[in-house]
C-alpha cells in the first residue's frame, strides 16, 4: 500500500461498504442503505451512513452532487476510486490467505 494511502489509517467497514456502493455509480442515502443491507445482509443505519458520507466527503473520496427531488446523490472521486481498490485488493490478500491456512497450508 502505498504511503499516501496508509496515512487513512485504518478503514471502517461502513465507509468500505458506501465506497462499494457507490463503485458503480452516483447514488442517494437510501439507495446507498439499500446496497448495503444486500450486500452484507444488515441494515446501515442513518446516523452511521450519514457520519460515514460526512467523513468520506471531507477526506475527499466522494462528493455531493445536486439534490434530485430532494435526495442528495453522492459520487466517488478519483481518490475514492483509488481508496477502494487498495482496500478490496488488501482484503483479496489477506482472504486468499486466511483460506490457504485454513486449507493446511503454511503461512
């Protein structure tokens, strides 16, 4: 990982799962919930995606658009597209990994 991204320090999983969502296009808060509750099979709540969209827009991994009918989408930025491929490669890693050893194999 390169220096630039480690100075992000360690990544929560809300702010991973929003990054994801948003991996193949601009969309809202509920529309971001939504993604997320099918992809990891629990609801994000409002408070949590709301902090998260706060947080990752003032580090520069997403922007607000303009508001459509009173829903505000959000888009990833070139930062942001760079910021999930490292942790989603990190994450293959360290997978392929954790199945290697539980298959018998060394470290």
């Amino acid at each position: 990982m390169s220096t630039e991204m480690n100075e992000f320090g360690r990544f929560a999983e809300p702010s991973l799962y929003i990054l994801v969502a948003l991996s193949d296009g601009p969309k809202h808060g509920y529309a971001i919930m939504t993604d997320v509750e099918s992809m990891t099979g629990a609801p994000l709540g409002p408070g949590t995606l709301y902090g998260a969209l706060a947080r990752l827009e003032r580090r520069g991994m997403i922007e607000a658009l303009a508001p459509e009918d009173r829903r505000r989408p959000y888009r990833l930025t070139g930062l942001g597209v760079t910021t999930v491929r490292v942790q989603l490669e990190g994450l293959a890693g360290f997978s392929r990994l954790g199945l290697h050893r539980l298959a018998g194999g060394a470290g």
